[in-house]
C-alpha cells in the first residue's frame, strides 16, 4: 500500500471539507459548524490526530531512523 497516496488525498479533502463547514455555519448561524476549523488545520499543518490514533495514515519509518 503507498502511504504517500493516502497522505496526499486526504490534505484536499480537509481543507475542502474544513471550509464548507465554516460556510454553512456562516450561512446558515449555527455556531456548531465553526468546528469546520479542526480539519481546516489538520489539512493546512498536514497533521491528523485520527492517523496517529487509527495508524492508517502513518508513512513507514526507514531502517535507518531505529
């Protein structure tokens, strides 16, 4: 499996879900989609909690970094 495929669709797709949230909340008033903002940062800082805890998204490690 090639961990960089996963790393690399998964960065749009929070960025892109992050600010529909946002959208919505800002159209529609309700506050509760300004949650919008965790994927929005997760995407930009290429960082997700749910990999470490899931471990799906993890890049293999080099022989040489143990």
């Amino acid at each position: 499996m090639d961990y960089n495929k996963i790393r690399k669709t998964c960065r749009p797709i929070r960025i892109v879900l992050g600010l529909v949230l946002i959208t919505i909340g800002f159209i529609t008033g309700n506050y509760w989609f300004y949650l919008g903002v965790l994927p929005l940062a997760a995407g930009l800082a290429n960082f997700c909690p749910l990999c470490i805890i899931s471990k799906k998204c993890d890049l293999p490690q080099d022989s040489e970094s143990k």
